[in-house]
C-alpha cells in the first residue's frame, strides 16, 4: 500500500507529440529521501499526461470515451466493433493511448444515438445478431431522451435566479398569461386567427415546468399530484377549473401571478419550447415517456418517476 508520506509532486514540462506539456507528476522517495519507482505511479502520470494532451487537442479523454461507451451499455470489445475499429482499441484509449482524429472524430459521432444507429448498420456484420438487436433498442431508448431534450437548461443561472414552489394554478394562471400574450403578438403581427391555450395543452405544459424544475432546480414547481390520464398526465385541480372550455382555447386574459425569477423563466422556458407543438404531437411525446408509462391509468405519476427519467433526458 502506498505511504502518502513518502508521496511528492513536482512541476514538469514534457514534449507530446510535439505539444509541450506542464503538469503536476508525482512520485514516491524512500526514508532517506531518494527517489524510487512505482509501476502504478508512472501509469497514473502517463494518464494524466496524455489527458492533458488530449483536452488541448481537443480529443476526447478516457473519462469521456468511457462515459459514450457506457451509455450503450457496451464493452470495449464490443464498442469498437460496432465502431469498426480494432478490438483493443478501446481499451487502449481508456486506459491512456491517444487515439488518431478520425477514430475520435467516429467516436464524438456515436456518442449522437441518431450517428449510432447509422454505425450499428454499416458495421452490423462485426457483431451478433442478440447484441444487434440490444443496442438497437437501446439506441432507440437514447433517440426518445434526444428528442425529448428541448429546454437549455443551461439558461438557469442557479445563483442568480431564486426559486421557490408555487401553486400548479398559478403556474396555470403564468402559462395561460405567457402563451396566449405570445398569441396576440403573432396575430397582430401576420393577421391570422388567434389559436390560444386549450386545457389539453395546457396539462401538458403544467407537466413539462413540473420536469424542468425537477432537474434544473431540484425542487417540485408545485405540490399537486399529476395523474395518468389517458391523455398523458394530468392536474385534476387545474384541469376541473378550466374544463368548460373543452377543447376551445381559453381567452380569459388570465394575469401573471408573483412568483419567484426561477420558476417564471422556466415557464417562459417551456411556453417557447412546447407551447408551438402541437397538443396532440405533445400527448405522443408524454406517451413515450417512462413516467407515463409505468404508471396505472388515474394513477398519480410520482415526482421520482419524473425526476430520474428527465435527469436521463438532461443527461445528469
């Protein structure tokens, strides 16, 4: 076992591939202060030499070819057949080996599962039928998570905007305010027919700022339970108080309510990103999600449900 005691660090400066490299390597010195090799050591420095390379010239490192990888739930071997590259490839740029910028430029590609799914066709003869068929229901499974990610979550400066739960109604009250004022803008400005918020949407929208908020902020958006309804989820509450309106649009000029910056820009958030799809497109998209899914009709989809699926989404 090492003793740290005996461990040190020192500045060096070393010629990669003719890219000149400083960092901090490490070594170990015996009682008496001389130097002494470990095997171990000189792997952990070489890694951590050839990383740095590898970021300065832009390639991927080890952490983030194993992070592709697993996300298929492949094994080196099998990565790098489907890649159509060597059999130890892989292994050999996990464990430190700086790869060409071809094979890293197939491997930023696969981490796309829309280039995977092309790469699992065109190299198909590498591998078993089982493990065809596996990854292509896994790459399938990563295309929904893609499509689904339609919110830059990375807009939501965690330490400048406060958040704080509300009420789903007056989240529904926002989302109504926001999108139908976004439907008066576009009908001055073309001159067409206004096509506001229909209940059904809005449903939708409630469950889209539930997501958001579970995975940007890590607080519920608001208390009340969202239920599995036929139509995808659903809050009663909201939905009893607005459902006179059927399927017309909801044109009462419902007013912003004070919320806190954090949830007020994820409700903009959402209004531009889901609110131009669709109401029937965005049933499909809730239908095609685990939360849904796993959950009985009229049952109450959980917030753990949502969460863990919208972190996979986001990639988190």
């Amino acid at each position: 076992m090492r003793n740290k005691d005996n461990l040190r660090v020192r500045k060096v400066k070393v010629n990669v591939k003719e890219t000149l490299i400083e960092y901090d390597e490490f070594y170990l010195v015996d009682e008496k202060g001389e130097e002494i090799f470990d095997r171990n050591i000189e792997i952990e420095n070489d890694q951590r030499l050839y990383n740095i390379y590898k970021k300065k010239n832009n390639l991927l490192t080890n952490e983030e070819i194993k992070k592709i990888r697993k996300k298929y739930g492949l094994t080196q071997k099998e990565y790098a057949k489907v890649l159509g590259v060597g059999e130890i490839t892989i292994h050999r740029f996990e464990k430190g080996a700086i790869q060409t910028e071809a094979v890293d430029a197939i491997m930023r590609l696969s981490s796309n599962p829309d280039n995977m799914y092309f790469l699992l066709f065109q190299n198909r003869k590498n591998i078993s039928e089982s493990l065809f068929n596996t990854l292509l229901v896994r790459i399938k499974e990563l295309q929904i998570l893609k499509r689904h990610a339609l919110v830059d979550i990375n807009k939501f400066d965690l330490n400048v905007l406060d958040f704080k739960t509300s009420s789903a109604l007056d989240i529904a009250e926002n989302l109504i305010a926001i999108y139908n004022l976004k439907v008066d803008e576009l009908v001055k400005k073309y001159n067409i027919v206004p096509e506001y918020i229909t209940n059904l949407k809005l449903q939708k929208l409630l469950y889209f700022v539930q997501a958001i908020c579970l995975v940007s902020f890590k607080e519920k958006a608001y208390h009340e339970k969202i239920l599995a309804w036929s139509y995808g989820p659903v809050v009663n509450e909201v939905y009893q108080l607005y459902k006179k309106n059927h399927a017309e649009g909801i044109k009462s000029k419902a007013t912003i309510k004070n919320i806190s910056l954090g949830l007020k820009k994820v409700i903009e958030e959402v209004v531009n990103c889901y609110g131009p799809i669709d109401a029937n497109k965005l049933i499909d998209f809730t239908h095609e999600e685990e939360p849904w899914q796993k959950t009985k009709i009229n049952d109450e989809i959980t917030i753990d449900l949502i969460e863990k699926y919208y972190n996979k989404v986001y990639d988190k």
